[in-house]
C-alpha cells in the first residue's frame, strides 16, 4: 500500500500491512546481480559489556539470517586490539558472514583518516558520522551497489525489519529509502526531539512561509513533513546517492541526509519498520550544559536546519526572524503537548507533561534562538554586548580590567564547544581530490581482513 506526495522528489510510504514469507526470497533473487552491503556503527562498549552484549548479540543473531547481504560493515570507535579480538570472537560464534571489521583506531584506517585529512576534510570531530563516512569509502570499494544503516543499540531488532528497509532499493529500484516507527514502550511516550522540537519547528516554518508566499522554502518543509519519523537513523541508499550525498558528522546528520534526498533523490521511499515498540538507549537531556545530550544535538539539528535554508537555498531573513520564529514555534509546540497530554490521559499511559513544556521552555526555545544567533551574525555573537557596554561610561572600570577581552574569550569557547559546522563532502568530490583514495582503502581492507576476518574452526 503506498501513498504518493509529490515535492521535488517522488515520496512513496509503505506501510506493513502483514506478515510477507517471500520477502526474503525476492531479496535473495534480486542480491544475484546486485551487491548490497550493511553499515553498523558502533562503540566498544556497545558490545563489550556485560549490560550491552546481548542486545549486540541478538542484532548479529538476527542479521546471520539475512543472506542476501553481500557485506556487513562494523565500523568501530574507541576500541583496542583485545576489543576487536572479542568482537571477531562475537561474530564468529553468532556465525555472521562476511562481516567485516572498520577497526577506526587502529594503524590502517587511521593512516585512511589522516589521508582524508591531508587534503582537506575536517574529520577532527569523533563520533558516529565520522565513523559512517569512512564505511562509505570502505562500501565503495567493497563494490557495494546499495548501502543500508544500522545502529548497533537496538533492542528489538528483528531481521525482517530489514529486509522491509531494503526492499524499496533492491527489489523496486528506489534511490533513497527511510524507516520510520512508532517511540514508545507501551505506556510511555519518547521521542522528544521529533515530537517537541522538530515537527513543531517546522510546522512553525511553514507558517511563516505561507504567510510570505516563499514556495521554493515551502517545497523543503513540506517533504520534511512529510516523514513519519525524519529522526530514524535507519536508512538504505543506491550507491549513486551515496556518492552524490554530502553528509554531517553531528547529530544533525539525519535531517542533512533527509535535505540531500530531497535535493538530489528522484523517489524516495519511507518504510514502517515495525508495528512494534522500538527502543534503543535515550539521551540526557543536559539542560545547563547545551555541549552535551538533547541540548547538543537540538543545536545541531536546528543550526542544520537553518543553515541549508539560508545559506543553502538563499532564504532571506531579516533582525527579528528568529525572535518571531521562536514565538511561533514555543506556541505551536504547547499546542502539541496539549494534544499528547490528551491522548495520553485517554488511553491510560505516563505522561510528564511538565517536564515536556520544561524542555520547550528551557532547551529548545534556547537552540532556536541560538542557531539564529550563529546564522545571522557568525563572526560575533558578542556584538551586541560589546557595543552596548562600550557606549555606557558606568561600564569602563570593568573595561579597564579586561571585560571585552573575557568576552571575546567565553565566545570563542561557547562556538567551538557548542556549535559545530561539520560538513563533510560527498565522495565523489572526495575522489576527485585523491583519485587514488579507493585503491588505498582496498589495499587496507585487504590487510584488515587477513588480521581480523572470521576464526577459523580447529580441523
């Protein structure tokens, strides 16, 4: 069943309808000619305690069954050599094949990295986007004709999840393909950054767009809305798009992947995932510190926002764009949690509608004023506060003792700890930088493989 919505792409929804048994065969027909390859990224310490193994365990006890892959990436941060050995051990026993192992700190993907680095990438940030740009390489060079992405933190993960993700690619020919699923565990609600800040936000953009008749910006939101879930980390690509995607190495990377699909994509798949509770780890909401959790990645996806809409595709926006915005916004938002709390209360699960309006008030009204902050003046948000001090004597002793100059100081330190322009290009340009690049990520794919490939059984 598919419901079409034309932007400039072609978005079609498929949703789950009931159980299909020769889903997996038709991938199995379709992975003959065509070579399609799993990214996981991950953590040591996803798979190398005892709290987060088993869930590790049964995403790899799951994925042995799907057979129409033809690799599987596990791209890995901050391990050591004993890590991976367990990691190898792990994958060997749950009988997972042609795995193969990203092993990010060690001699051979880092000497890729400070390649990378040598002509020009930023790729000083660590973190999951960092690591998924690498696999992208690393998919390339595997031969790799689509690419699909999983997070290693999922509870409830069942193979058939994926085989739905990838049907739209290999079996119908789609370029791009999203999940999207329901946040919640049976009585309570999550998904707090696309229920409060981002649907909210947009619905506050496409306001303001109609409003001033902008139809180039309201194409953007509308296919953003359009998505059930546009925060889902669980995606599938052709390789073409692939190639062809910028990509971000913060937590706005969904939203920046979703802006490359509708600039560059021409049909665009969105997946029910599953009818079930999906769960994977939450965030800390990090009110005081706006350099970790929700506070950080609020920054991240709305700065990402912005930056495509006003630098990106030319929006103009005048003094009091963001103040304005950010009134709309917070009013929409009550509204919505008004909604959340009502539904809750009729069908009987936990709501904290308190703590929802707190994280309205106290985080996300802050990230939207901030990014505008940044995207309106970003060589000094200090401005303001210089000029007005500047021009009042009562203020010149505390000049006299360096108040200026610690101004200056606490800016410099809030843009670097706070705001993050991680842009990293797509990997076509990157091969036109270093056109040897791919024959050096096989080269260390070769030797990974030797070192770290599957354990051979005793004979």
């Amino acid at each position: 069943m598919a419901n079409f919505s034309q932007q400039q792409t072609n978005l079609t929804t498929f949703y789950q309808l009931a159980p299909r048994s020769d889903l997996h065969q038709q991938l199995m027909n379709c992975s003959k000619w065509k070579k399609p390859v799993l990214i996981i990224p991950s953590l040591a310490s996803e798979f190398n305690q005892p709290a987060t193994q088993p869930i590790f365990e049964n995403i790899l006890h799951e994925l042995r069954r799907a057979r129409y892959l033809a690799n599987i990436i596990i791209g890995v941060d901050n391990a050591t050599i004993e890590d991976i050995n367990l990691l190898r051990k792990i994958l060997t026993e749950q009988k997972v094949r042609n795995f193969f192992i990203q092993w990010n700190d060690g001699p051979g993907f880092s000497a890729v990295y400070k390649r990378l680095e040598d002509v020009g990438l930023d790729l000083s940030i660590r973190g999951k986007g960092r690591n998924l740009f690498l696999s992208f390489g690393v998919a390339i060079s595997l031969g790799a004709t689509s690419v699909g992405l999983l997070d290693a933190d999922i509870r409830t993960f069942k193979k058939v999840q994926l085989d739905r993700l990838f049907f739209p690619i290999l079996a119908l020919n789609y370029e791009f393909s999203k999940a999207f699923y329901a946040r919640w565990d049976g009585n309570r609600m999550y998904g707090r950054v696309k229920r409060l800040l981002l649907d909210p936000l947009l619905l506050a953009l496409k306001r303001k767009f109609t409003d001033s008749h902008e139809e180039k910006m309201l194409h953007l939101i509308d296919f953003l809305l359009s998505f059930n879930y546009q925060l889902s980390g669980e995606v599938v690509m052709s390789i073409e798009q692939l190639k062809r995607f910028r990509y971000a190495s913060h937590w706005g990377t969904e939203i920046f992947t979703l802006i490359e699909a509708w600039r560059k994509a021409n049909h665009v798949a969105q997946v029910e995932f599953t009818h079930d509770p999906f769960e994977h780890k939450h965030q800390e909401v990090s009110e005081d510190d706006p350099s970790k959790g929700l506070h950080k990645m609020a920054i991240d996806i709305v700065t990402t926002l912005f930056k495509a809409l006003i630098i990106d595709e030319g929006l103009e926006v005048s003094d009091h764009f963001f103040r304005d915005l950010s009134v709309t916004y917070g009013s929409i938002a009550e509204d919505l949690i008004k909604k959340y709390s009502d539904n809750a209360r009729f069908n009987g699960i936990e709501y904290d509608r308190d703590s929802e309006e707190a994280l309205v008030h106290n985080v996300f009204i802050k990230a939207v004023l901030f990014a505008g902050t940044i995207l309106e003046s970003p060589q000094h948000i200090a401005e303001n506060i210089i000029r007005f001090t500047s021009s009042h004597e009562e203020f010149k002793p505390f000049i006299d003792q360096g108040f200026i100059k610690t101004v200056n100081l606490v800016e410099g330190r809030l843009m670097k700890d706070v705001y993050t322009d991680a842009e990293l290009p797509s990997w076509e340009r990157v091969q036109e930088k270093d056109p040897e690049i791919i024959r050096t990520i096989v080269d260390v794919i070769e030797e990974e493989k030797v070192k770290h490939g599957p354990l051979l059984s005793p004979k």
